[in-house]
C-alpha cells in the first residue's frame, strides 16, 4: 500500500510539474515564479472555458472573478492616500488624493488600467497598489478609470466612457476642485488601458471644445492594433507568458464583438492578405520592417497571404477604426498628440506595436522616451507588488514615476 501510495504522488508530482513547466528566454528572471503564476492563469482559463461550453457563465465572468477574489487578498499600501469613489459624467473613478493643503496646486495622472478590456479591478490589489504609489511618489492626485467591460459592453463604450471621463476631468472647474494645476496632467495606461490612453490622448489633442489638454502620456505595452499577429514580437514571443498570442486575438474579438470563431483566421492574418484592397490607406502605418529596428526584427519576415477572408473586415469595421486601434491614426492626428512615455518588453507579443508608434510619433515630430527592458514580460508592472515582486517590475515601475516626476 506505502509503495502504491508513493508511486501515486510521485506520477502526481510529475505531472504538476509537467503542467507548470514551460520553456522561457534565458534573459527573463525568476522564471519558475512566472512559471507557477502563468500555470495558474491558464487553469483559470481553462475553467472558464469549461463553464462557457457547459453554459454555466460566460468565461470572462469566471476568469474576473477568480482575479477580483486574488486582488482582494492584496493589502492596501500608502493608507495615507485618500480614495473617493464618484462619478465622472456618468463614467466610475476613484480619486486618490495626497495629504496635504489643498491650497497648493498639484500634478494629476489619470490612468486607465489593462486587462484585454475584459478583465481587471482597478480598486484592488495591484492597480490600487500602483495608483497609491504614483500618488504618494509624485504627491499628485490620481484619478483610475473603472469603465465597463466586455462582454457586458463592446467598443465602442470602453473608449467613449474613457474619453467622458477625460473630457470631465480636464474642465478647469473640476481641475480647481481637486488643486490640480491645468498644465500638469499626464494620461497613462498599460496594455489594453495603454490603448486607451494612447486613444484618449489623440482625441483630446484633436477636441477644439476641450480648453485643457494632456502634457503627457505614459503607454506600458500598449496594445495599438489588430491587423498583423505575425510581427516580429508576435512570431518571436507567441509562446511566452503571460499573454499568448492566441489570448490576445480572442481579447480582440470580444472587445469588438466579433465572432469567436475567426480567432484562427485573424491569427494567420487572413483579414490582411495581400488582396485585401481596404487595406491600401493603412499597410505603410504597421510596416514593421521600416519602422523597427533591425536588433528586434532579428530574422523574422512578414507573413501576409496571397488571398484571404475578406469577410472579416466587412463584418468587423473596427479592425480599421483608428479609436481601436490608435497605430492607424493619420500624421495629422499624431501631430497633436502630448509628448509621450512608451514602455516595451522583449518578451512581450505586443513590443513592436509600442515600438511601431513610438517610431511614428517620433516622424510626426512628437519627443517620445521608449524605454525597452531586455528582460521585459507583459503585465510585469502589475506583478511588481505583494505577493509576486518581480524585479523587472519594481524597476519599470520605478522608473516609469521617475520620468513622470521629471516631466510632469
């Protein structure tokens, strides 16, 4: 029975083991910590796959829940930063204030957190944490925008309530409530809250009836488009944790709503062959071979079919809509956009995205700061706080409030 018994745990073991192991890039620190913690998240994925099939809950529901219970286990830092819940025409934020005399005026950050535009709590947990932090490290006030997500909502209400809430924050009335100087306010978002914010940033530079604009805006691995899964961070990285390839086309489809079941298609970019002529405005403004560096594009080619599903396009306009995907706004858009903060990680499939338009700004004349970390993952400035402390996150976040101290 003892021999039985060992050999049971021993299989068990092995295939635990078996299940968390996966190969990383070498340059990527603490990798059995990443490990356990992708192995997790792809069980919490399974599982809501499973209750998706069974008709149980739609899987984003079980996955947010599984996220909304862990980021409630995170202790509250900096308790000296203040946090009032209120509403922005109409649109739920957190306001975190600084202690102090209200008399003197202060620098403000509205940031907008990432999450596929599916998952997240922006009032838990890491983001509470990061928002804390960026308060008490900057003494400014810091407004985090907890817009609705899918698939309750679709594009275009993530954008529209982003933008309400911008456009309310910035009016000189509300700034005056909040001691906020009017010149002083940065954007900043990381990953799908990235595209947001760079979202946000373009439609307030170009809004004539909003007298305050962004000095700043700060993307962390921004995600800016959907027409190419195959550039070079694609190809190269389609595999690493925490954000696959594969999850981050289907964040894709249900943030706009498309028919799942094209996730193959959009992946092998079927929706972007070369004879798709609706693509003829856009192909230059992702033309990763010109806009990269030669070091990332390493020896990685296009990868573009002759024919594809032209079908996809008609059936999901947004794929071609600037306010989704903010890499394919127009020269004259980028012009007048704040200078900006962009940080990208090696390992990370939506590095050449932040680097394509930091590239961009860059031609269209905006001072843009790209800082790259060579052992950089997505979602490592969320992993900077209790109970993970990855180290490349504590630095990204480190200096990421550095430029912002600096600059802002």
């Amino acid at each position: 029975m003892m021999k039985l018994l060992c050999g049971f745990t021993l299989l068990l073991a092995v295939a635990v083991a078996y299940y968390i192991y996966i190969p990383l890039p070498k340059e990527i620190p603490e990798q059995w910590k990443l490990m356990v913690l992708d192995a997790i998240f792809r069980g919490v994925v399974s599982m809501g796959d499973v209750a998706h099939s069974l008709g149980l809950s739609h899987s984003v529901h079980v996955i947010n829940s599984a996220i909304v219970n862990f980021e409630s286990l995170v202790p509250i830092t900096n308790q000296e930063i203040q946090a009032e819940d209120i509403l922005f025409d109409g649109v739920h934020v957190r306001v975190y204030h600084p202690p102090g005399r209200e008399e003197k005026l202060r620098r403000a950050v509205m940031f907008i957190h990432g999450g596929g535009w599916v998952l997240g709590a922006p009032k838990l947990g890491s983001y509470d944490s990061l928002c804390r932090q960026m308060a008490a490290d900057l003494d400014a006030v810091v407004v985090t925008v907890d817009y609705r997500m899918a698939p309750d909502v679709h594009f275009p209400v993530q954008y529209e309530e982003c933008v309400q809430a911008a456009k309310h924050f910035l009016k000189p009335e509300v700034l005056a409530k909040y001691s906020v100087d009017p010149e002083r306010v940065a954007v900043c978002g990381d990953s799908a809250g990235g595209n947001l914010a760079t979202a946000v940033a373009q439609r307030i530079g170009i809004d004539n009836s909003t007298s305050v604009k962004f000095k700043l805006q700060v993307l962390i691995y921004p995600v800016l488009q959907a027409l190419d899964f195959n550039t070079a961070s694609y190809q190269q990285n389609h595999n690493v944790p925490i954000l696959y390839r594969r999850l981050m086309a289907r964040f894709w489809l249900e943030y706009l709503d498309a028919d799942p079941d094209i996730v193959h298609s959009i992946m092998m970019n079927k929706h972007t062959a070369q004879d798709q002529s609706m693509l003829s405005l856009h192909r230059t403004k992702l033309n990763w071979t010109n806009l990269l560096p030669k070091r990332v594009i390493k020896h990685y080619k296009p990868v573009f079919p002759l024919t594809g599903s032209p079908s996809i396009l008609k059936d999901v306009p947004a794929l071609l809509d600037s306010r989704a995907a903010p890499l394919l706004a127009s020269d004259e858009v980028l012009r007048m956009v704040p200078r900006a903060y962009i940080l990208t990680g090696e390992h990370d499939v939506l590095r050449d995205d932040g680097m394509m338009y930091a590239r961009r700004l860059e031609l269209a004349g905006v001072s843009v700061t790209n800082d790259h970390y060579e052992d950089g993952f997505h979602g490592c400035v969320s992993f900077a706080f209790w109970p993970l402390h990855f180290s490349v996150g504590i630095r990204a976040v480190r200096n990421y409030i550095a430029w912002l101290d600096e600059h802002l």
